[in-house]
C-alpha cells in the first residue's frame, strides 16, 4: 500500500512540532499576583523602576522593553542560583552596543545601592519578588514587537506623576501633547484634536506610536484621564500592526 503522502499544511505542522520539542517554550519568570506590592516594598519597586528609566535615559531611548526583561531575567536567575556578583557601584552609567541588559542591571543596582544606605533591605526573595513583578508590568504593557518601547513609555509617564524629573529622551511630540491636553482638560474638543491626530498617525502605519503614547498617559494620568478611552487606543493601534507572513514548510 502505497505511503499517504503529507499535504503542504500537514507538514508546515509537523514542522512546528518537531522545533517545539527541540526547543522548548521558555517559562515565564514573571509573577502577577499582589504579595510584593506591600507597602514596604513598594518604595522599592519605585527605586527599581527609576534604576530601569535612568538606563533608559543613558541610551538615549535605544533600550528596549526586550533588553529590559532580558536584564531583569538575567538578576532573577542569578539571585536564585550563586547571587548577584560583585558590584563596584559607579554613578556614571554607560551605554555599548550589545550589552543593554547590562545597563538596565547596572541601573537597578545603582539605585539599589543609594536605596539601601538609607533604608532596611528586604531580604533578597523580596527583592526577586519586586523583580518579578515588574516582569509582569512588562509583559502587560509591551507591544508586539522586539523593538517594543511600551512599557518604557508608560514608565516615563508613571514617574512624571510620581513626581520624578523625567527627561525627554526624544523631541517634543505633538502626539503626546494633544493627549496631555485632553486628559487634563477632558473637554471634546481637545478629544477631538487627540483622537483625529492618532488616527491620522495610525493611517500613516505607525500604529506603535499610537500605543506607546496612549501607555504613556495611561501612566501619567491612570487616576483622574479616560482610562477606557487611552486603553482602547492602545489594543486598536495594536491590533493595526501588519501580520507577518507564517512559516514556510
């Protein structure tokens, strides 16, 4: 009897299933629970967060939220196994090509070590705690997309409300100003100028623009702005990303 032959279908599948196994989904470290978002630990997160942007800032926005999660990963590992290695604390932070994840770390610990002059230390699983739940934020946040910035820019919009002098790390943008004057003034003019102006940027195909900028204010204005409005510009802009072409068998 002959050998049923496979259809194209059927082997693009077979395909999936044999790189699967070779290589396995990598686990998630992140953790989205609450239990290290008490109130002594959540002026750690800040500190953390503030270590992430000054890295950010350092780069002149080149990171991305993958070096990000890269770096965070790489803490969490290594505090789970022998520890953090030795840190000769500099606050003259430097960006080279190719090692990003390492600024990002170097961002964390630097804060890290001014935080911890003055205050308690946690304890180190409190601390994989805090790394881990920010991992979750990251995963929340980013768009699809290794050059992802949307975590980033709802950070810098989350510590411009905290208070913190965040500096650009880019030109004024319209996009962003519109938006601004929206959520602080909420009248339908205003909302009327933002919304047709994302819609205009979203036309041009530039739909991570759009989704940054809402996650942005989303962070800045999360308590008093149109909250369902900013999101659902987010998901619309993402879901606007043009669809790679599947794998070939």
């Amino acid at each position: 009897m002959p050998k049923k032959r496979l259809s194209r279908d059927q082997k693009r599948k077979a395909k999936l299933v044999r790189r699967a196994q070779k290589e396995p989904m990598k686990a998630s470290l992140a953790y989205d629970g609450n239990k290290y978002k008490t109130d002594e630990l959540i002026p750690v997160h800040l500190a953390t967060e503030t270590g992430i942007y000054a890295a950010f800032q350092i780069s002149d926005g080149e990171l991305t939220d993958h070096h990000v999660r890269g770096g965070l990963e790489k803490m969490v590992m290594q505090m789970r196994g022998e520890g953090l290695p030795p840190f000769e604390h500099s606050c003259q932070g430097e960006h080279v090509a190719g090692q990003e994840e390492e600024l990002v770390i170097w961002g964390v610990r630097h804060t890290w070590h001014h935080y911890f002059e003055a205050h308690p230390h946690p304890g180190g699983d409190n601390l994989i705690g805090v790394l881990r739940t920010i991992l979750n934020s990251i995963e929340t946040w980013s768009t699809p997309g290794k050059q992802s910035r949307g975590y980033l820019t709802y950070l810098r919009g989350f510590l411009r409300k905290a208070g913190y002098d965040v500096d650009e790390v880019e030109e004024e943008d319209e996009l962003y100003e519109r938006g601004a004057e929206y959520c602080e003034e909420r009248t339908p003019e205003a909302g009327e100028a933002f919304f047709e102006l994302a819609n205009e940027v979203l036309a041009e195909g530039d739909w991570e623009h759009v989704a940054e900028v809402a996650q942005e204010l989303l962070g800045e204005y999360a308590d008093e702005g149109p909250v369902a409005e900013l999101s659902a510009l987010s998901l619309r802009a993402q879901k606007a990303r043009p669809q790679l072409p599947g794998p070939e068998s």
